[in-house]
C-alpha cells in the first residue's frame, strides 16, 4: 500500500515537473482558449487532428502545435487552450473557421436544516422525494475543488450498481486510488494544467480535495444521510443533500487551500467537455466568473442542466456574473435559523445577540467579566486602555463591518481581551464569529451598542457575561431573506435578461468537509441546493428539456415567507426583495414538481443569439433581436421608450383541461396589457402564445421597476417576474 502511494506521488511530481518546465519554455505565451463551435468530426481523435491543422496554420509546423495545446475540447464541442502570443492569437483569430480567441481568466469559487426549510424532510418525505426516489440513478457533475471520499456524506451503503450508461473514469493521483471511488462517486477527474504553480504546490495532484469547499458542494446537492453532525454543537441534526441517492461525478477544475480557491476557463472547459461525455444529468459549478461559456451551452444544447452562483460581490447592484439565459443563476437566501447568544450585564440585563464562535479547549466557561467601551478597537481607540481579561465593546460607526471586525478582533486579543461585544449596523456577517480562536465574540445592532454603552459610562465597575450561542429554528424567525453578500442585478452584459433566476438557502449551510461537518455561506452554497432539486426533477420528468426545468423552479418560486409576507434583502438598508436581488423568489422545489405550465425553449434558439455574441457580424446586428423574445420566464426591457410587445409560448404539464387566467402586476409608470388574458388547454391545444404589450406613462430617463405576471386558475399559479426601464436616450450615465 506504502509502494502504491508512492508511485503516485511520484507520477504526480513529475506531472508538477513537466508543467514547469512547460511554462518556462513559453516564456512570453500566455494561455488562450480557441472556440470552433460544433463538432465537425465524428471522432474524438480527428476533431484533436484537426485543432493540430487549425494551429499549425498560425505556428507554422504540427510539433510546435504539439507543444503548445494543454487540453483539447472534442467531446461536446471543439475547441482547444494552448499558450500563445497575443501576435499568435490574432493571427488565430482570424481564421474563417475560429468563432473567438480568448484570454483564459480565472474564477473564484464563489444542510441540517435547509432542506426541511424547503419542504424536503426525509423522515416525512414529500411527494416530490417519493416520487423521484430521492434522485436515484441520477448523475450530478460537480465542478469544483474536487471531493473527500471518505466523508460519511458519500457512503454507498445500500447503492445498487453504477448506471450502465456512465462512460466516466476515476482518475488516480496523489492520495487517490481507484478504490476512492465507489457506486456513490462514481466518476472522478482532474485538470492542473494552466493552474498556477503555488497553488498546485499545496494542493493534492489528484480528485481529493484540499480546500474543502467541493466536498462541502457536493455533499449539499447529493450527500447520503448522516445521523447526528453539528459545527461544534451548533445547527445539529442530519445531513443530507437534496437528493440523496443521486450520483455524484467529481470534476477537480479548481485548486489550492485558500477560500477562494484557482482555477481558469480552460480547466473549467475542460471538465464540461468531458462531463458531456461521461453522462451527467445536471452541472453544479460553484464559482464566479466573468464570461458566459460556450461549454454550457453546448451542455444545455445535450440536455444537461447547468447551474451556475450568481457571485459573492453584494448588496452592490449591476455585480451578477454567470448570466447567460440558457443557465440557471443561483442567489443566496438566509433560513429559519439562528444562533442567538446571551450578553448579561451587572445590572442583571439580557441582551440576545448573535453568534457562532466556540469556546476554547481551556475555557473556564461563562463568568462575569470587567466590560470596557473600545470604541473603534482600532490601534487609536485602544491606545492606553487596558483590556487585559476585559470584554470589550467595538462599534463600526462609518465603517464597513466586515472591514472593521478583523481589525478589531486581532487589537482586542494581541491585547489581550477576552471577549468581545461587536455593535453594527443592519447587516449579516455572522460568518466572521466563527474565526474568534475560542474567544467568546457576539454581534449587536447598534441600538443594543447604545444600551450597553450607557451601562459601561454609569457604572464604577461594569462587568459581563457572555454565553455560548445556541440554535434556534422555526417560525418566530423572519425567514427567508436575501443574505446581503449575495450578487445582484441587473446584468451589464444582458440587461434584457433577468439575472438571478432564483435565490436558494446560502447562508451558514451545514455539510460536509474533510472527515467533518462546517457551516459555511456563499452563493456557493445555494448552488448545490438548485443543483439538488434539478436532480429530484430530472427523475420525476426525464424528458424534460433544461428549459422545461429551469420554467419549474422559476415559475413556482415564493415571493413571500408562509406568513404572506414579503422576503425581504439584506443590504445597506435591507429592503423588499426585488427580482435583481432574487430573480423570481426563493425555489419551492415541492411546487416546481408540478407548475402547472412551463415556458420551453429550444437549445437550437439559443444560437444566433451567442454567435452575435461571440463573433459579430453586419449580417448578425441586422437580424438580431433583443434578447427579451427567448420564451425566457421573464421578461426584462432596460429600454421602453415607445410601445414595445413581448411574445410568450407556453405548454401545458397539468391537467389535460385547464383554463387560466392573467394576474398583472404593472410595473410603476408602465401600462402593461396581456393578450389573451385567458388561456384554454385540453388535449388538441397543449401550447398557447400570449402577448405582453408595454407602454411608457412617462417621457423620462428613469430607473428600473417591477412587476410580474401571474396566470391561476384554482390549483396553480405560475408567475414570470418583469422589470422595466423607462429611457429617452441610449447612453446616458445614470451617476447622480
């Protein structure tokens, strides 16, 4: 076994090896990405020959286009990453059979309790799990960092065998063999090629995973069920991924330890290349990235559903990347969770903040502590004050929190306090408590600041206590809200198209890690819940086109929490969630089963529309239209200044007979009309074309506002989201 493991070390090095001598040979070449559409060859092996005839063209000879590939595209469509000169990719460029030569970029990577939050409780199944068999069969890719096998999370107990139709393999390399995968990962791949060499450095040269935020992934979308897991004795009770008997491909694009994690298009293409050839039902891609790639759509075009996080970058507006329309872009929501944690004043005072941290392995417990006002804790505020064995209270008046709390909890410990009271304004950044090094910290608001500051300047000796936090779940907690980190709209791409599609649980989400289970938040996070429920849906409807479902999950989202209330948006102030903040709401994935009516597109659609995208032509600017007429389930117009009509085809999935009937919401300043306001199916006349006129009320250069359009009858209720904006002129900065 010792033998074994260090042959692959050993091929692993020289692997490392050969890539740096690579890089130092090509000195000024960086690496670029050619794009050459569909497939022209039946053959893997002939469309690889002729990406070698297409570069040799611009190299001038096949050994020196040898030399410079690192991956081939030739299983979903054709193209190819090779190290090149800016010279050298122009000259590429501009071949008649290129589409685009691009720069590769890199990308970031961007439940005990989310899942019952959603309506999907395993020990009361819905029918939706019922009727899916939890996803069984199903085959979920998941790009990442690549995966911890020996996670309970991914047990195979009880597995029956891999589906004949997988052609994947599972890759050995550094600590992994082919006994790492089982019937439950049942594929796994990596790609280090063109990823910088410190990260490869600290990182294993195989599938498993270093970093931690794959495994966390996968284990969200398709973990087994495991009894019993808590985050150092928070959010206890059973992990499980939204469909939990699906199985799970792993695709390592993504490499080092750091949060953020390294990773390009060329490894990210890579992976979607061979994941087309391998048989995934669905692609979760966790990360943020700039471009909208080609290789998902040729993914949707083979009938995978691809779902992508919208990003980590808000409350900041126009910041949502991954917005190409024929994937599903994923916000991040907060659920019915969390950890309050009891301040005690002298004066025998409660004061319920929030917190995640957990008390050190020498911790004496809760005790009375003296309490002293630290103001800022920056180096200024503490200069001269003594906080040894104190709790001190820091307030971030004028500063971002999440700024200043690092700031503030490194002077309190290097001085030596032992607690710490942090006041904000408004906004979520719980996160941040689980880094206190077993220091008791817990975030107020700034009127409970104001409280305990008037207890510290009227009393001779303040003192407090600072409990553990605790978890807390149900209904007296307002839930679900946007959590402020998640990315929002418009897109500065595609303003015509709505982006995020759908928000789903992204915050502290509990899941696997390594041997362990952490909390851990992000659009990342949210992603693999989407991921899931496209899973239960694929196996409910197999014959649905990615369309179909992405229509499901958006036409059945809620809008308001159980109370009726609307789901509100973290930010600087929190407010009403908009469709930028969440797209059409937060996913129902037990309604999605059944919507009613679903807004299809053909993948073929989709085409024209990238191609003028990609490589514009006279021809192209000439026919094209806005992207607002895709059979989207939206509707986006960043332009009305005069009538402007949408048409919108819809297909029947319920009922054989159904009428249904328009609900218009009109955006502020905007007439809306939809024609016909009702729709009559029965089995001659599945699939209706309606029209939505809209009109200007107003001649301005005004802002985005929303509305929706709802069609009912007494059992369904399939709602698009809308946003419009009134303009008089193109190019106008909207700056004050």
């Amino acid at each position: 076994m010792e033998v074994h493991s260090c042959q692959h070390r050993l091929v692993s090095l020289l692997l490392l090896c050969f890539w740096m001598l690579f890089i130092r040979a090509h000195g000024s070449r960086k690496l670029y990405i050619a794009y050459l559409g569909d497939r022209k060859h039946a053959r893997p092996d002939d469309v690889v020959a002729s990406h070698h005839d297409t570069l040799s063209s611009v190299l001038g000879s096949k050994d020196e286009s040898l030399s410079s590939i690192i991956y081939n595209y030739k299983h979903g469509f054709s193209g190819f990453a090779a190290m090149l000169t800016a010279e050298q990719a122009e000259q590429l460029a501009e071949l008649p059979e290129v589409i685009s030569v691009q720069r590769t970029r890199r990308y970031r990577t961007a439940t005990t309790r989310s899942w019952d939050f959603l309506g999907l409780d395993y020990q009361k199944p819905s029918e939706l799990l019922r009727r899916s068999n939890h996803g069984q069969e199903i085959i979920i890719g998941i790009i990442d960092t690549g995966i911890w096998p020996e996670s309970r999370s991914f047990s195979d107990e009880g597995y029956g065998p891999v589906p004949a139709r997988w052609k994947g393999v599972c890759q050995v390399g550094e600590g992994w063999g082919s006994n790492n995968c089982s019937r439950k990962i049942i594929g796994a791949r990596f790609y280090h090629a063109g990823v910088d060499e410190d990260d490869l450095k600290i990182d294993y040269l195989s599938p498993r995973d270093a970093n931690g935020h794959g495994t966390h992934t996968a284990s969200t979308a398709a973990g087994s069920v495991v009894e019993a897991v808590s985050f150092h004795g928070l959010a206890a009770g059973t992990a499980r991924g939204g469909a939990p008997r699906a199985r799970i491909a792993v695709y390592k694009s993504v490499w080092g330890r750091g949060g953020a994690g390294s990773g390009n298009s060329a490894t990210v293409l890579a992976a979607i290349d061979d994941a087309m050839h391998d048989g995934v039902d669905v692609l979760s891609l966790s990360l943020e990235v700039q471009e909208n790639s080609f290789g998902a759509l040729h993914a949707v075009q083979k009938g995978i559903t691809v779902v992508y996080a919208a990003g980590n970058s808000g409350p900041v507006p126009q910041v949502v990347g991954n917005t190409a329309p024929w994937v599903i872009t994923v916000a991040a929501s907060k659920i019915d969770r969390s950890f309050p944690t009891v301040i005690t004043l002298g004066d025998k005072t409660q004061i319920v903040g929030q917190s995640m941290y957990s008390e050190g392995k020498n911790s004496s417990g809760s005790t009375f502590k003296l309490l002293v006002d630290g103001g800022l804790c920056t180096d200024n505020d503490l200069n001269g004050t003594d906080i040894k064995g104190r709790v001190v209270l820091c307030t971030s008046l004028g500063i971002p929190p999440l700024m200043l709390f690092p700031v503030a909890l490194k002077n309190v410990l290097d001085a030596g306090g032992s607690g710490l009271i942090f006041a904000q304004y408004t906004t979520d950044i719980l996160d941040v408590t689980k880094n206190c090094n077993g220091t008791a910290c817990v975030l107020v608001d700034l009127d409970t600041a104001q409280l305990i500051s008037s207890y510290i300047s009227g009393t001779s000796s303040p003192v407090a206590k600072i409990e553990p936090p605790r978890t807390v779940t149900g209904e007296g907690i307002l839930a679900p809200k946007v959590a402020a980190f998640s990315s929002r709209g418009p897109s500065v791409d595609y303003p015509d198209i709505i982006k995020p599609d759908v928000a789903a649980p992204g915050s502290n989400i509990l899941a696997a890690v390594k041997d362990g289970y952490k909390l851990e938040s992000g659009t990342s996070m949210a992603t693999p819940h989407v991921a899931g429920i496209v899973a239960l849906l694929k196996a409910l409807h197999p014959d649905w086109s990615p369309a179909a479902i992405k229509s499901a999950v958006v036409t059945t989202a809620s809008v308001t929490d159980e109370r009726g209330m609307p789901i509100l948006a973290e930010g600087v102030p929190r407010k009403i969630a908009d469709p930028f903040d969440y797209g059409s709401g937060n996913i129902n994935p037990n309604r999605a089963a059944d919507p009613g009516l679903i807004y299809d597109i053909d993948p073929t659609d989709y085409n024209k529309f990238f191609a003028c995208t990609i490589k514009t032509s006279a021809s192209c600017n000439a026919t094209m239209l806005p992207r607002y007429h895709l059979n989207l389930p939206s509707i986006a117009v960043p332009d009305l200044r005069d009538p402007t009509t949408v048409s919108r085809t819809v297909r029947n999935v319920g009922e054989v007979n159904a009428v249904y009937h328009a609900e218009i919401q009109c955006p502020p300043g905007v007439k809306m009309v939809v024609e016909p306001s009702v729709l009559v199916f029965d089995a001659a006349n599945k699939v209706h074309t309606f029209k939505v006129s809209f009109s200007p009320l107003w001649k301005l250069q005004g802002d985005y506002t929303f509305g929706s359009l709802t069609w009912h009858n007494d059992n369904k209720s399939v709602r698009i989201p809308i946003a419009v904006q009134i303009t008089i002129q193109d190019f106008y900065a909207d700056v004050a």
